[in-house]
C-alpha cells in the first residue's frame, strides 16, 4: 500500500509540475519563448525541450525501455538541448515533451518503485538505482526547471502563478509598493551593517 501512495504521489507531482512548465509558454511570441534571458542563455522553450529529454532518457534508457523520441548519444551531450533552432517549431517540441509524457508514464504505471535502473551517466557508486531514485531525481529536475520558468515569465512580461486557475491580474501599484518595501529593508539592513567594523585592537564590534 505505502509504495502505491508513494509513487502516486510521486508520479501526480511530476504531471502537475510538466504542466506548470508548458504553461510558461502560454501567450508568448516566438521570439520571447526562444531568446536567452540570462546571461548563460536560459530560455523558456529550451527548458522544455530540456526536460522532454531528461525523462526520454531516465524512464527510456535507464530502464531498458528507449523512447520513441530521437534521442543522440548521452556521450555526445552538448547543451543542443537548451535551446530552439530555428528549423525547430514551438508545437514540434510541445508534442515531442508530451508524447514522452506518454512513455514515461507507461514506465511509472508498469514498473515497481523498486524496479532495478541503470544510469551510465551518473559516477560510482550510483550507477545502478531504481525506479523510485529516478522518480524522485526527475521530479526535482522538474520542479527546478519550472522554478526557473516562473522567474523567466516574469521578467518578460510580468506573469506570474503555478497554474492557470492561479493567476491574478497584475497591480502594477500594489506591485511597485511591495517592492519599495523589500528595498528600503535591504537599504536600512546594508547601512547598518556598513556602521559596523571590527576593531583589530580588541577583536569586537565598535559602531561607526
């Protein structure tokens, strides 16, 4: 009974958290959904592909049961998974992250939580785990990933929310004076600090 509750849980996350992660596109244009929005090239699109790779190969390979998504070699991993090409359409990685959805759920269901897993990619002594491991391992990816959606989304356009039924309007006003607050916060907790030094005489705190 434990093990059914656990993977349910497990497993209802990891479906909820792929939706969070695809709602981020929702409304976008093509260039904001593709363009680098941090300075190491983050970007919204290039995450779901990401993730749609991560699970092809954690509930595909790891467990002998390879997903019918063109995959290349995990050895010849670099960073092509981050991000769009320009030949590459937003509804082409859509359906590419939901049919391995598909798959990866067929591996969830029919597999136990203590069903023996290979990871090649991972170092000794974690090279051999099991189906509950990989569950907990792609949750958190998941879960990472669609935190740093939300960050994104925001930066773009100001949207915010987990799930749809969970957005607000947006209060510029209320917005604005919530952030003045945290920044005087820091501003007052910066300058109190600033007062402070160390006397090298005595080794304690003297106030400026």
């Amino acid at each position: 009974m434990i093990d059914e509750f656990a993977k349910g849980t497990l497993h209802g996350r990891l479906r909820r958290d792929r939706k969070a992660l695809l709602w981020k596109l929702d409304g976008l244009s093509e260039y904001d959904a593709r363009r680098p929005l941090t300075v190491t090239g983050t970007n919204l699109l290039g995450l779901v592909k990401h993730m749609a790779g991560v699970e092809a190969r954690y509930f595909g390979e790891v467990f002998d049961r390879p997903s019918p998504e063109p995959l290349p070699r995990w050895q010849d991993h670099d960073g092509s998974d981050l991000w769009a090409t320009a030949d590459e359409t937003r509804a082409q990685i859509i359906q590419s992250y939901r049919r391995t959805w598909e798959h990866s759920d067929a591996t969830i269901d029919e597999l136990a939580l203590d069903a023996p897993g290979h990871v090649p990619w991972w170092p000794e002594p974690y090279l051999n785990t099991n189906l509950f491991a990989i569950l907990v391992h792609v949750l958190g990816e998941t879960n990472r990933h669609a935190g740093h959606a939300d960050i994104l989304r925001e930066g773009v356009d100001g949207r915010t929310g987990m799930r749809p039924e969970h957005e607000t309007p947006i209060d510029e006003d209320a917005r604005t004076a919530y952030c003045a607050k945290i920044e005087q916060a820091a501003r007052s907790a910066a300058s109190g600090s600033a007062g402070r030094t160390r006397s090298p005489r005595r080794g304690g705190l003297e106030l400026g």
